[in-house]
C-alpha cells in the first residue's frame, strides 16, 4: 500500500497524500498535480501511514521538476547540464538487499529507528558514489537530500569555485548567493551553479560530507573530460519574492518538536501530542499570513505541506545562511526556534506539519492543519 505525497507541491487535499489515504495492492486512484506555482525542484515519496521510512528507503521516491517562462528566459545551463542529484545513504545485506532495521525488538523500540535510520553508503540517483564526466563549463546542479535522516555539509575538494545557489525548496531566489558549503537537511533541496571552466581537463573534483565520517564523507566525483563552448551564464536578477511582512500576520502559532519523555508514546511528539488522523490541530484560513514558530529538543527537519514559507528569525536573530527565498523545509537545530511567515493559498481541506526525520514521522511525530 502506499499514499504518494508530491513534496513541495501546490497541489488539492484530496492529491497530497494523507498518510490514511492509500492506495491498496492492485487498486489504482488518480492525483490531480496542476503545478500552477513557480518553477522549482520537487520530489515524490511515500507517505503512508507508519511505513514513509521503509517504503523511501526501498526506492519510492523520485524528482519532479516544474519549469516555467521566467526560469528558461535567464540563460542558465540547461540540457545536459541540467543535473537532479537524489543523495540517499543506504545499508546493505551480503545479498545486495536493503538492510533496515526493525522497529521494536525486545519490547522497546531499537535505537537505530529510534534517532532515524542511517546507512554507510552514499547513493546519488541509485548509484554508489558515481562519477560524473563533465566538460569544463557551467553546470546546474539540483541538489535533493532523500535520506531518511541523514543531513549532509556539501562541499566542493579541491575548492577552486564556488558553489553559486540559484534556488531553494520553492524555486528561484531573487539573486544568486555564493557559498563555500551548502547544509541540507532531509527533504530540503538547493540549486547551484559549479564552473567546471575552473579546473583543466583531467583533473578530478569530489563532492564531499562535511558531517559524515569514514565511506560517508564522501559523496560523488566529477571527472572534468573536456573544454566546451559555454553561452550559459547566471544573471544577477534571477527573480522577484513578494516578502510575506510578518507585521500582515493575523496570528502567531508554536509548534513544538521534541521526544516523549518516560511512560508516554514511545516515539516523538507535535506539541505534546501523538499524530491523531482524525484530529485536527489548526484551523487555517486561505489568504491570511500566519506566523509559525517552531522549538526542537533536537535536530528536525520541520516540512508544511501545501504552501511555501519564508524564515525570519532564527534563535530570535536573522535567519541563516541556507535560509533564503521559498522553503517547504526547515532545518532545526538542537534547542532552535525558527519563525517563518506562511500563507496558504487555493485549495481547502487537511494537510500536514512534521518532521521530515521519516523515522521520527512515522513515530508520530506529524500534525494536521486545515484551510478554508
């Protein structure tokens, strides 16, 4: 069974796949996915009800890339040079199978579901730390991190270029921002422009894991073949972001994000409160700027379903380096609150706040909200 959610969609309640509405073995249902929003790197994935780190883990997710007039007018690389890397970390058996761990054994949930699920081998679009032959040209890299849990420090090695962000979760920013490192956390995504043009054919580049140790500090190569013709360029102006003004908001809402202590649910909580289907934890009306303020004990990747947010504060202070343009998914660190100004717009019905840790989503750690 599986309930397909489209990440980063603008897309009808009854197409976002709530985690009860699945589709059984043999059945087939029709989504209705109208991408009447910017261009931008989306992706699929499972969501069903307990089983989205499993169901992820074996495979069921992919990219969904929306284009629009705006975006092919820039110049930037395109075609071959227009590159979605799916980075996932992965264990394996001696049988080439997926190792994932049970969720329970002994009576008590397993420490390796309990944090969320981490694998040894780094995989970028299925493969093991692939190489990747490029000319000595600009190159558009649409970076997802699909792993369960995993968080990733992306750095180029050697570092002769930058690493030049066009686009967030929520597509173009209004300019490009030159960064040494890019931090993802699962379910976020980040567009970059790399200038092979930097390094003479032959030599080799390696994208590395600043937070992952051993195998998992490293996570594909770039093999530089060839000069080639470039007429690619990434302009100053990318876009216009309509700035949601915290002083519109009507309402300000905390969420909290920590694990259950002693002798509650055995998992993590969304205000206290284990994920109820037939709750409904906000009411939210279309067209109205709230602010949402999220708190963490520990590391969550915070994602809202429908609409794209703006971060203003971090810690009460500006946000991040990571934090500009449209983001679905927010990245908290241990004690963090993050503020971020959200309007939903369109479709009415129930959709979904959680941590998009998916060991700690299926463990209940989700919430559901209504707009109208």
């Amino acid at each position: 069974m599986i309930s397909p959610h489209l990440h980063g969609g603008h897309t009808p309640a009854d197409s976002d796949g709530y985690p009860t509405e699945v589709i059984p073995p043999a059945a087939r249902r029709d989504y209705s996915y109208p991408t009447r929003q910017r261009a931008a790197t989306l992706w699929y994935h499972d969501h069903r009800m307990d089983a989205t780190g499993s169901q992820v883990y074996r495979g069921l997710a992919g990219f969904h890339l929306v284009a629009d007039d705006e975006e092919g007018a820039l110049g930037l690389p395109a075609g071959d040079r227009d590159i979605p890397l799916m980075i996932t970390d992965r264990a394996f058996e001696e049988d080439g199978s997926f190792s994932y761990p049970a969720h329970h054994h002994g009576g008590g949930v397993t420490d390796a579901y309990m944090e969320g699920v981490l694998g040894d081998v780094i995989l970028v679009n299925g493969a093991p730390w692939p190489v990747l032959e490029v000319a000595a040209a600009r190159y558009r890299l649409r970076l997802l991190n699909a792993s369960n849990a995993r968080r990733y420090r992306l750095a180029l090695d050697p570092p002769r270029t930058p690493l030049v962000q066009i686009g967030s979760d929520g597509g173009l920013l209004d300019r490009p921002v030159d960064h040494t490192e890019i931090l993802l956390a699962p379910g976020e995504r980040c567009e970059v422009v790399v200038d092979f043009a930097a390094f003479a054919p032959g030599a080799e580049v390696t994208l590395r894991n600043g937070l992952g140790a051993g195998d998992a500090g490293a996570v594909m190569r770039f093999r530089v073949t060839r000069r080639g013709s470039d007429d690619s360029r990434v302009p100053q102006t990318l876009s216009r972001i309509e700035p949601l003004r915290p002083e519109r908001a009507v309402r300000t809402r905390a969420w909290s994000f920590r694990r259950a202590a002693t002798g509650e649910h055995p998992g993590w909580l969304l205000d206290g409160r284990a994920f109820d289907p037939a709750r409904i934890d906000a009411e939210v009306r279309l067209g109205e700027v709230e602010i949402w303020r999220f708190i963490s004990d520990v590391h969550h990747p915070v994602h809202v379903h429908l609409d794209p947010f703006q971060v203003l504060t971090r810690r009460g202070g500006d946000p991040g380096p990571h934090d500009a343009g449209w983001k679905d998914t927010v990245d908290l660190a241990p004690n963090e609150s993050v503020e971020v100004a959200v309007r939903f717009t369109d479709y009415p019905g129930r959709y979904l706040v959680h941590c998009h840790n998916l060991e700690h989503e299926d463990m209940a750690m989700m919430a559901a909200f209504r707009t109208s």
